[in-house]
C-alpha cells in the first residue's frame, strides 16, 4: 500500500499531516540525513582553513562554494541517494560518507581531499551536531513561533476580559470572585515563564573522537590542539561545547530541553481543562462554526473538542518528551546504541506539542464571554462577602469575628438584606460600615483587574 497521509501509521503523519507540515524538512529521517551532510561538510571546511593540519591545503573559493552548495541544495533525490548507498553499507553514517565522497569526486581540487571527509570522526560527532541542528531549528522555527502565538492569545483574553467580575471556585465551591481575564493572566504569566526557560535551554554537543580523548586525532597530527579545533568547530556551529564526555554527547542539554517543554505543555493542559469547565458552567461560548457538526445526533451541541484535542495531544507528547528525558542520559559504559532508536522519536513529541498548541490555539479563537451568565451567578452568592466582613471586623478588634460570619454563612444561602442587618449591627465606625453596604459580589474583585492588565 503506497504511504500517503490516508496510511501513515502515525497520525502526526496521516490525521494532523497538515498541522505538522512545517516540521517534516526539519524532524524526519530526510532532516537527520541533511543535517548529517551539514556537519560533515563543516568539517571539512574547518579542516581545509585550519593552518595546523597540512592534511589538507586551504580551498579555494570554488570549492568552498562547491560544499556550501552541497549543504544549501540538499534534496530528496540526495537523501535517496544516501539510504541506496546504506543498503549497501548497512551504516547510516558511512552512508553519508561515501555519498560526500562520491559528490566531491568530480572536482580536481576536492577530489583530493576524499580522504579527509570523516576525519577522525566517530558516528555519534556526527550524529550528536545533526540533532542539535534539528533541535536548534525545530525550536526557533516553528515551536517558538506556535508558544508566543498561545502566550499573545492568552494575554488578548487577559485584557478583553480584565474587568468582567467572575465567580471563582475552589475545591469546587463558591470562592471570592475575581475576573475573568484575571484568570486568563495567570496563564498568560505562567506559559510566558516557561516559554522563556525553553528558549533559554543551550543546545550542547561534541566532537572529540571514539571515546572523548581525541585518540585518533593525537596519532595523526599530535601537534594539532584538538581540543581547541574542537570547540571552535562546535560553537562555531552555534551550540555550547561539551568539554567531557565518552563516545556520546551526554544528552543532559537534550533532557533539560525536553523537561522545559513539557512543563509548558502542562501549562497549556491546565489551561484547556480550566477553559473546558468554564465553557460547561457556561461562562464562555464558543462561536459555532458554519457547516460544522457537534455532535452525530444532537444538532444542538457545539463541543470544546479543540480544548479535548489539546489534552489528549499534550498527553502523548509529554510521554514521549518525558521517556526521551530520563532515557537519553542514560549509557552503558562508553557507548551503547539504546539511545539511538530512542532518539528517532523526538520528532513525535515535538510535532504532538505542536498539534497541540495549535487546537488549543484555535479554541481561544472561537471563545466569546457570556458577562450575563457571569453576573447572574454571582448575583446569587452574597454569602461570599463574609470574608470582608470578618476581615474589618478583625482589623476593629472585635472577637469572634471569623466564628460570628461561619455561623451567619456556611452552608447557607443569604441575601443582601440578611448581611446589612447583620452589618448595622456592628460595632465599628459608620464609614466602615457604608463601605461594606455599598459592597456586592461583582465589586468585590480586589486587585483582579490591575492584575489582569500587566500581563
């Protein structure tokens, strides 16, 4: 059966293939291959300008434009090539050797340096840059992108609805009230605070041999500093140098990168469920979009299933982020592959996350406030001003003050006259007391809306 999003096993490939377009040249097997090349290419270079290492005259400016080509014009057909060159190899990385090898063999002046391609390289320098690359892309390109989107949607709810009094619950029960873009700002602040510790992740990588200790290097040319070339070459690819490792690149950068994610991503789950439950109380509405059906039998129904899907995505994306973490770090020794196959995966938590940023995304976008149904329930919740009360009645010394509102209020329904009667009959100053009659549930927000604007 041909592979075609109808197919595809994965549904970040079939279902949401649309939604996580952007990350296929960056995430997939193509990706890992041109990145590859990119780091051998590189390296070649770094060889060729480097004064210490005779092995390799200095290019010219045509080859060196012949292997930025070779990076720049990276296709299809040239990943193709590699994985033909594999199944002979049976070697993802030699694949890719002998694919530089066979382009460069045409030019005079290249041809020479054949030899040179992969020099003193083991397969994870190679592949630890590539996944720093794809990582590195992946976050400035589209994940980024997609988490300033929700932060500025959140934040557009933050101000809309600053001084829309609102209900509050906790524990499920009637809570002082606050506003609903106060509510908003909270995780307005909250994903812009991990967004920041995502961006702020250093991507690490090394390039230091079989085992760490430039062995191969030092037997060739043991007047080189390798250690210096080394981190040259890696930070001049953009990443921090790691000084110290075995065969592999440590992953501890990759772990921290992927802790910071998901912990936005809870964020983003809290907010969908918060935004859920409101929907149900009816406080927000979703605009109906036309020719759409909510529910396969009852016309009426127009369900939160962007808020649902974003769950649901969130869900897989965090079991995979979070396995990657503890896994990857993780090393027998000097080297074992069990990381590898693990690896692989990235893409799929990365394009879950994606997924879902953008349904919860598209749900902000279809949310419009019902202010009446907001009003209305807190046009029903006078006892929520015993709080207040006792709290002036504190500040004036008057004992008991907590236990006298507990016996007016828990568990009972009171109106506005029960509370004034028992607010006249307080023994504090009569502008205190006006202040607290003038006081109804929808005014008594605090700092809610000021709060809710510095976002």
């Amino acid at each position: 059966m041909t592979l075609s999003p109808l197919t595809a096993i994965s549904p970040v490939d079939g279902r949401y293939g649309s939604k996580t377009a952007p990350l296929r040249e960056i995430v997939s097997e193509y990706g890992l291959i041109r990145y590859r090349v990119a780091v051998e290419v590189r390296w070649l270079q770094a060889l060729a300008a480097h004064a210490g290492f005779d092995a390799l005259a200095p290019s010219s400016a045509e080859a060196e434009g012949f292997l930025d080509d070779l990076v720049s014009g990276f296709s299809l057909d040239d990943a193709r090539r590699v994985k033909a060159i594999e199944r002979g190899t049976n070697h993802d990385v030699k694949a890719v050797e002998y694919f530089i090898r066979e382009r460069i063999a045409a030019s005079d002046e290249l041809g020479r340096a054949r030899e040179i391609v992969h020099f003193a390289c083991t397969s994870e320098d190679v592949n630890n840059l590539a996944y720093a690359m794809m990582l590195r892309d992946a976050r400035a390109q589209v994940l980024l992108p997609a988490m300033r989107a929700l932060v500025e949607a959140v934040r557009g709810l933050a101000h809309a609805y600053a001084g829309a009094a609102m209900l509050s619950r906790t524990h499920g029960q009637p809570a002082s009230p606050t506003t609903a873009g106060k509510e908003m700002s909270v995780f307005a602040a909250r994903l812009e605070r991990q967004l920041e510790a995502f961006a702020d992740v250093p991507i690490m990588g090394k390039f230091n041999g079989a085992v760490g200790n430039y062995n191969a290097h030092l037997a060739a040319c043991p007047e080189v500093d390798w250690h210096r070339v080394s981190r040259e070459f890696v930070e001049g690819l953009g990443f921090s140098w790691n000084s110290h490792t075995t065969q592999i690149e440590s992953h501890d950068s990759t772990a921290e990168l992927f802790h910071a994610m998901a912990r936005f991503n809870r964020v983003v789950l809290d907010l969908c469920r918060d935004v859920w439950t409101y929907i149900s109380l009816g406080y927000f509405r979703q605009r109906a979009a036309a020719g759409e059906t909510g529910s396969s039998t009852m016309p009426h129904k127009v369900n939160p299933i962007d808020f649902e899907n974003a769950e649901g995505n969130v869900g897989i994306a965090n079991a995979v982020l979070e396995h990657l973490a503890a896994k990857l770090p993780v090393s027998r020794l000097q080297r074992d592959l069990s990381d590898s196959t693990a690896q692989r995966n990235l893409g799929v938590g990365l394009a879950h996350s994606s997924i879902a940023y953008d349904s919860c995304l598209k749900g902000l976008g279809k949310l419009a406030l019902d202010e009446a149904a907001l009003t209305r329930d807190l046009a029903e919740a006078w006892e929520l001003l015993a709080e207040p009360i006792q709290t002036v009645m504190r500040r004036h010394g008057i004992e008991n003050s907590y236990e006298r509102l507990k016996v007016l209020t828990r568990g009972r329904a009171v109106d506005r006259d029960t509370l004034a009667r028992f607010i006249e009959s307080l023994a504090i100053p009569r502008e205190e007391k006006e202040t607290l009659l003038d006081l109804t549930p929808t005014k008594y927000v605090g700092a809610a809306e000021k709060l809710a604007l510095e976002r």
